[in-house]
C-alpha cells in the first residue's frame, strides 16, 4: 500500500469537494488546526489507530482535535465519516499535510518558519512577513519558535530554503576550522 498516492488521492478528492462548495478556507482553518494537533499530540494518532474505539468516539476525538469546542462544519464532519467508514483514520495526517499543500498552492501561499533565540515583536514578524511575501509574489504564512539552544541570531526557513545565521552553527564553523586546520598541522 503506497501511503502517499492514497492520502494525495483523498486530499484532491477533499479539495474538489471544498471548492464545489465554497467552504475550502473554513476546511483549510480545520485541517491546519488537526495536522498541528497530530504533529503536537503522537498520543492522539496512536488512538486513532486503537481498533477497541468506536467509530463515533474517533470521530468526536478527531473532531475536537480540530476545532476544539467548536462545532466542525458539514463538510469536515462528511469527510472524517467517510474516512472512518473507509478505516483510513491512519492516514489522517498524511491526508491532512496533503491537503494544506493542495490548498496553498492554489491559493499561492507561502511557509516559513522563523527559529529564535529569544521571542520575536509583532512589528518584527509583520516587517520579515512583508518582505518574504514581496520577494516570492505570494502571501505568507510564519510560524515563530524560539529555542535558546541556538544561542543568538535566527534560522529561517521559506519553502525548501534555510537561512542559517545562529551563533550556535557559527562557532560549529569556527570549530570545525581549528579541527581541520590542527590535522594538516600533525
């Protein structure tokens, strides 16, 4: 069974169906929402999986997992049946980040993702947003993170791109010079 022609095959089938109704940005809102929730949450794909659940309790699960207390929209809750009536609830995750990449593309939307060591302003966010979005003739989605192990500067990711100006990779550089440098020496 080749996982990604059947989550793509799904994911096309979803998105056709968004379009035909003209609900594809209130299924992007939902679908985004649950991928982050199964990327976050590796519990919640393992019960997914359990066979001992009822099929009207993996609904309710995947359904808060995409739009929390709220009530999921006809089309989300059509298509969640359909896939547990097929028992594809598996490939829930592969179908979802197929769809988001169906869907920004045919909205022409970018990614990036912004690595810090210490959080990033509004302003700043909005100014790299801006400037990211002019460059690729697009819309932009960022996604911030921080994380102090990278001890000062930034990572930013845009679509298969990485710009790596961390001190922590720096001194990796500086390293890694003195280490070649000392075996020519010996």
């Amino acid at each position: 069974m080749d996982i990604g022609t059947i989550s793509m095959r799904y994911a096309k089938a979803l998105m056709q169906y968004a379009k035909d109704t003209g609900k594809e940005d209130e299924l992007y809102q939902d679908m985004r929402m649950l991928s982050r929730s199964l990327e976050k949450y590796p519990d919640l794909r393992s019960a997914l999986e359990n066979p001992l659940l009822s099929m009207r309790e993996k609904f309710s699960l995947i359904c808060t997992a995409a739009v929390g207390k709220g009530t999921a929209g006809r089309e989300f809750s059509r298509f969640i049946t359909l896939l547990l009536k097929m028992r594809r609830e598996n490939l829930l995750q592969y179908i979802s980040l197929s769809f988001l990449g169906l869907y920004r593309n045919s909205k022409h939307i970018g990614t990036a993702r912004l690595i810090t060591a210490v959080p990033v302003s509004r302003e700043m966010e909005e100014r790299i947003r801006s400037m990211s979005s002019s460059l690729l003739h697009a819309r932009m989605e960022i996604q911030t993170e921080v994380d102090p192990a990278i001890e000062g500067g930034f990572i930013f990711d845009i679509n298969d791109y990485r710009l790596d100006a961390s001190i922590a990779t720096q001194l990796k550089r500086v390293k890694q010079q003195f280490i070649d440098k000392n075996r020519r020496i010996v």
